[in-house]
C-alpha cells in the first residue's frame, strides 16, 4: 500500500521526506523501516559506525541505488515511482561531492566546474567560464581556475569539488565524507564554507560523515544508522544526542571520535530508549 506524503504546511514542508525505507542487497537486508525528514535549510548528518549503510542510504537519495521498499519523496514528489526522466529532473536540482573530490585530472578547476553546464545548459563557453569562476570564488578559489588538480592541496580539491556541486545552482547538496583525508585546518575551513553556503545561498546539506568535530560544527539535525538493528536508533540534534546515547553503539562511536560520552553504564542503561 503507498503511503502518501506527509501532511505539511508550506512553510514547513520538508525538502527531502523519507518513509519506512528498506535497502539491501539481494536477500542481505543492509537498513529497514529508516523514516526521517530533511528540511529546509538543514544541515543534516547520516552518522553510524562502519558498515551500517550510510554512504549506501546516501546513493540512494542520490537515485544511485533503488531501495527495496519504501518511498522517498522530494518535495511532493514520489522519487522512486517517477519515470525515469522525471527522476534526472529531480536530480539537476542536487549537486554531488565525492569523497575524493572525483575531480578530472586533465582538466582545470574551471573546466571541471563548467562540465555540469556544458552537458544541462545551452550557456555559450564564455558564459561558462564566467559561471565556474563565479563557483570557484564561492569556494574560496578565486584565481585558481587554470590550475590542474594536481597543483593543489587536498583541501582545496575538496572545495573545487563543491565549486563543481554548486555548478547549476542546486536546491540541495549531497556530500560524502567531505572532511576525510582532510587536516585539522582544512577541515575546519571546509566546514564554515559549508555553513556560509547554506546562509548565504539557502542551500540544503545532506552529509555523510563520522568526524564528529565536524558534525558538532555544521548539523542541525542527524539520523544515526545502527549495524546491530539495522534501523535508525536516535534523530535529532547531534549536539544532544551526545549527551544522552540510545545505544552502545552510538557511545562506543562517541568515545572513540573523541566527543565527551556518558560512560559504557549509562549508555547500557539508555539502550532501551531507542527511537
């Protein structure tokens, strides 16, 4: 039975509404029963520890990767029973950061940036300059167009990457370990980017991450994915959720990642109080 989208009024209609998402692999059910919503302006977090799905729940937001059961709807939009058309249209309004930045090597940062309006626009190739430069200075890269990959540091990769998201202007940016590989400093300066994107432009965020100096730095709201259950055991602001874990899992990932967890008793104790 397809359950419809929720009932929302416009002001707090939600960019992103996930319902009772099932993903797996063949028999291998991988998360099940995972609802949450992403609203606007959010800067939203997918924490877990290894293996419990989160890049693959992202690529299925991303229409990388199709759910088992379940909806996702954008906007008012049923993403998954779109056609295939529908779908690509919904997805010109997302930009993608890759881990690695997946940045073509025997391009500039300029051509890089311009690829995504070369293959969606019909802008002529000095207006595509003009717009990459643009990108590339909301960056942090003013100057830097004709450099090649190679000539950069790994955290400015990282931002030409994001230049190239930002490319069409999109209502929504998907990043996936956007920090990893990355200096305390860089990844601090890509974290306020972040931020100043999201004032700035309106932007929703939509992260992976396990860094959780910058989780506690940029999320306004969070899922976290336990292996064990295979489900979303705690919602909210990371920020509290750290005080008070649901579940073993979430505090052993807390102690480890540095962030001031309640003892392995309390956390036994919350255990119970999973959402």
């Amino acid at each position: 039975m397809t359950t419809p989208a929720p009932a929302v009024t416009p002001a707090a209609a939600p960019r992103i509404s996930v319902r009772n998402l099932t993903v797996g692999y063949g028999s291998y059910v991988l998360m099940r029963d995972v609802s949450f919503d992403v609203a606007l302006d959010d800067v939203f977090l997918i924490m877990g520890g290894s293996g419990c799905g989160k890049s693959t729940l992202l690529r299925v937001l991303m229409g990388l990767k199709e759910p088992q059961a379940g909806q996702i709807f954008y906007g008012e939009t049923d993403f998954w029973a779109c056609t295939p058309r529908e779908r690509r249209q919904l997805m010109q309004r997302t930009g993608v950061l890759f881990q690695g930045g997946a940045l073509w090597s025997s391009m500039t940062l300029a051509e890089n940036v311009g690829l995504p309006l070369q293959q969606y626009t019909r802008l002529s190739p000095a207006d595509i300059r003009e717009q990459a430069s643009l990108k590339l200075a909301l960056a942090g890269l003013a100057g830097f167009e004709d450099y090649y990959p190679s000539e950069i540091s790994g955290g400015m990769r990282k931002r030409a990457g994001l230049a190239r998201a930002l490319a069409l202007d999109p209502e929504i940016l998907f990043l996936d370990e956007p920090s990893a590989g990355l200096d305390p400093v860089s990844s601090r300066l890509l974290d306020d980017l972040i931020l100043e994107l999201r004032d700035a432009l309106g932007t929703t965020f939509v992260i992976v991450s396990h860094e959780l100096a910058s989780i506690f730095t940029v999320a306004s709201n969070s899922i976290f994915l336990d292996a064990r259950t295979r489900r979303v055991t705690a919602a909210g602001d990371p920020s509290l959720l750290v005080r008070d874990p649901h579940t073993e899992e979430q505090a052993r990932l807390f102690l480890t990642r540095g962030a001031p967890a309640p003892s392995a008793a309390s956390a036994a104790e919350t255990t119970r109080n999973t959402v």
